[in-house]
C-alpha cells in the first residue's frame, strides 16, 4: 500500500521549575534555540509529550523547510513517486 508523509508545525511545551529560569534564558541565548530538547538536560525541566494544543499543527511549504520537500508520496515499494521539494536533486 502507498502512503503519503507530509510535514507540519506545531508547538511543543517544556515545564521549567521557576528556579530554572534564568538558565534556560542563558542556554536558550547561547544556543540560538537549535536544539531545545536539550534543555531536558537541566534539573526538573521536562517536556509534556501532548500539550498544548494539539489543533495546532499547520502543514508545511517547501519554503519553510529550506527548500526541502513537506509531502512524499511513496510507492507501496517504498520508492518516491511524489515530492514537492523545490531541490528536485535531492532524490
């Protein structure tokens, strides 16, 4: 059977105790926020798996994915046969 991935957005939530603030603030600075899952690593900061809002996906364009593809559409072989990618290189 084939099937179609597609990409979207959504927003994710860490807990952070009040005492952690200020070092999240830092590493948020530091990092640029390229990798906020790593904020995990500070004491009692954690991440809740289905909040806030799961209504809030919104599927994705090319262009917010540096160009890359946000829909494949695989052949029930598992080779694409759909992709809007604007690098068409890429596959």
């Amino acid at each position: 059977m084939a099937h179609l991935d597609f990409k979207v957005t959504c927003w994710k939530r860490l807990v952070i105790p009040d005492d952690k603030i200020e070092e999240v603030i830092k590493r948020l600075k530091e990092s640029d926020c390229d990798e906020v899952y790593d904020l995990q690593e500070i004491e009692g900061v954690y991440l809740i798996e289905n909040g806030p809002d799961e209504e809030c996906e919104e599927p994705m364009i090319p262009h917010e994915n540096g160009g890359g593809a946000t829909q494949e559409l695989y052949s029930s072989e598992g080779s694409v046969i759909y992709h809007n990618s604007e690098n068409p290189e890429e596959y």
